[in-house]
C-alpha cells in the first residue's frame, strides 16, 4: 500500500476512507492523530493493530460540540462546563463515565471514556464530516515518538497507512492534559500545556496528580512512551556528556545541540533516530526541571 498525502482540500476524500474503516492520520494542535470513527469498530481495531498498541490502552475522543460530547459521556460533573467554556477547543482531555453505546474496544475495556474537543480547522472540519466522534491517538508505532508533522506520520506508515493529511507542524506539539473528573477531586492523568495552576483557577479547587496507585484509564499511564531507538540519559552537568547528540536549553560546544522544550522534544528525538545516534544526552537545567509536561514526556522516553 502506498499511503496517500492529502491537502487540507480533499476532505472529502478522507471522509470516505474513514466511513470505509481505513484510519487516516489527521492534524492537530497537539500531535497528528491516527484517526477513525468512535462507533466504527473495524476501523478502531485496525488503529490499534497499525500501532501495536495494547488493547487495554484507552483511546480519547475528538469532537466538535458538547452535544456530540453527550453522545459518548456523562457530562454531568459540576465541574465539566466551567473547564469545557475556558479550555475547548484545546489541549484538555475530560475522562468521564463513558455511554454504555460506545465499544468497548475504545476504552479499553474500562467504564471511562476522555473527551476533547482539537483546536485545528482541518481536525474540527472533518468530524464535522464524518458525522460522529472521531478517536485518534498519536500517529506513530506504539512506543516511539509522537508525530508533530506528516513527515513524521510516513517515517513510521509509509506502506501501511491508508492516508495522512498535510496540516503543516503541529503548533504545540505535546500531547493533550488529561484531566479525570470521575471522582469528588479532580485529578491529572497525564501533564500537558495546560498547567495545574491554570485548572485549579477556573474550578477554584485542588486538583491531584496520578500516582503509581492511580488506575490506567488515560493514554500515556502504562506503558513506555515517546521512545528514540537509542537510549536518553538525564544528566544535571555538562560534564556527564559522553556522546555527541545533546538537547539543553542552551548550547553545550561541541556536541550537535538541539534546543530542550516541550514543543520541539518529539522532533529532536525523532532527528536522533534519523542521525543513528544511540545515546540522547539531555541536560536538565532548573528551570526544565519544573515543566511538568515535559519531565513526564523525558521520563518516560527514558524507560522510567
């Protein structure tokens, strides 16, 4: 198979490839997305055998309105609308008790579902099109880097995947914050751009951070994540470096130096893999150290 690359003008072809059960992988602003329709289980299962993804792995919902959030959870929680009218459409995943109408398969065989609604023309246009919810986790083999542009799609794809869409590089290029809303005290599954801080603001309430103790309902809980082929090693010197692929914040003569930030992280480790590199050297400056969507995605890159 030779995957097709569509413009953001052949929406329409997409949409007949995702109601024939062929995933396509769509932009975001987040990451690309390896996407299908939620009530399609042929071609959820085929997102799930692309990837290599375990099967108790949750997929996330993407949609366009509250309306069509109903159809797929139980929106009921005092604190869904005050987080929905701030941060949708954006980087906020919303697990909720899931609808008894949607496959297991989906969810992971878990009775929650996350929910959110993509801040990207082309994402919003073509569930528009398709008429229903679309799940869509990150476009990439299960296990390695998240894919922030097409190219990165095809590095793993090219022969396997039905088709991607061009939408350009991913603006914020990390993964959404996922927020449980299941129990009395919300809780961060997983740490994105929207910080604690800002949630804690909007529901004028304390919001916990998972922990090893906190079920596996969200993407990115269980398993190894966001992997280069060669090894990443978190140094605190500049000293410590034996190799010669470096990510820091500032440049550390003479190695080849890749700036450390959320957005860029996928792509540097992605140029690691393109240049052979076996090990990645990151140095952790202070100031890196306290982003929290970034020291979740180096941990688990890093085998942690």
């Amino acid at each position: 198979m030779s995957t097709l690359l569509l413009s953001p003008n052949q929406i329409d072809r997409a949409v007949s490839l995702l109601k024939a059960g062929e995933p396509v992988a769509i932009p975001t602003e987040t990451v690309y997305g390896l996407a299908a329709p939620i009530f399609n289980e042929e071609g959820v299962k085929k997102i799930f055998f692309l990837k290599g993804r375990p099967s108790d792995n949750p997929l996330i919902a993407h949609v366009t309105s509250l309306e069509m959030a109903e159809q797929v959870v139980d929106t009921s929680s005092p604190h869904f609308r005050p987080l929905v009218n701030r941060f949708w459409p954006g980087p906020l995943t919303l697990v909720l008790p899931k609808k008894e109408r949607v496959p297991d398969i989906v969810s992971g065989g878990h009775s929650t579902l996350g929910v959110r609604m993509p801040k990207h023309k082309i994402a919003l246009q073509l569930i528009e099109a398709v008429g229903e919810p679309l799940v869509a986790p990150s476009a990439n083999l299960s296990g390695k880097p998240s894919p922030t542009c097409f190219e990165h799609v095809l590095e793993d794809f090219a022969a396997t995947l039905a088709a991607v869409i061009d939408g350009g590089e991913c603006s914020l290029g990390i993964e959404s914050t996922v927020l449980s809303l299941v129990g009395e005290t919300p809780v961060i599954l997983r740490p994105g751009s929207i910080t604690r801080e800002q949630l804690e603001k909007v529901l004028r309430c304390s919001i916990a951070i998972a922990d090893e103790k906190t079920p596996a309902v969200s993407p990115g809980m269980k398993y190894r994540h966001y992997a280069p082929k060669g090894t990443v090693r978190i140094i605190s010197h500049p000293s410590e470096i034996g190799g010669a692929f470096v990510l820091s914040k500032d440049p550390i003569s003479p190695y080849l130096h890749r700036p450390l930030s959320a957005k860029t992280f996928y792509m540097y480790l992605r140029e690691a893999d393109r240049t052979g590199a076996e090990v990645i050297w990151v140095f952790l400056d202070p100031v890196s150290a306290t982003d929290e969507a970034l020291m979740n995605r180096l941990l688990r890159s890093a085998g942690f």
